[in-house]
C-alpha cells in the first residue's frame, strides 16, 4: 500500500510519477523499497489518469436504511449491507492486487 501511497503523493505533488521518484519517496519514508514492485506500480499507473481514478474512487454508492423498519428487517438490512461491504472490499483489493503480483 505504501507504493500506492507514494504515487499519489507524487502525483499530488505535482511530479511525474517514476521509479526514481517513488524510489525517493519510500527511502524518505523509511520503507525498504522493492525494485520489482516499484516496476510494476510504475507500469500499471502507465496511461491511467489518477484524477479521474480519484474521482471515481471518491464516489462510493452508499445503502440507504429504511425511515421506520421493524427488527427483522433492520438485521436483513444490515446483513445485506455487510455482504455489500465484503464485496466491494474484496473487488477492491483484487483490483490493487494485480499491482503487486
């Protein structure tokens, strides 16, 4: 996750994100640097518009409960709103997890 912290901070920051930079960042960090990784960070961020991403990560659909629900259905709501939650977490790391192999 640091590689990915590292980017966007970069990126922030107004620089161009490279392996020397990312490099930099987490040397700067004190996080041992992986060349591989950062590599494949690198790569992976090829073509892609980080704004956009941003964006696009910014705005996460949000489950909206019912006004008034009787008990039953409040544990259903919520069992459904885990099972979203678990979901959406595990498409999220998949999605990151292509960057590290």
């Amino acid at each position: 996750m640091e590689y990915v912290y590292a980017a966007m901070l970069i990126h922030k920051a107004g620089g161009k994100v490279d392996e020397a930079s990312v490099k930099k960042v987490l040397d700067a960090a004190g996080v041992k640097s992986d060349g591989s990784r950062i590599k494949a960070l690198v790569a992976a961020l090829e073509g892609v518009n980080i704004e956009e991403a941003i964006k696009k990560a910014a705005v996460a659909p949000v489950a909206a409960a019912p006004a008034h629900a009787g008990g039953e259905a409040k544990h259903e709501a919520k069992k459904e709103e885990k099972k979203e939650e678990k979901k959406s977490a595990e498409e999220a790391a998949a999605g990151l997890g292509a960057l590290f192999g």
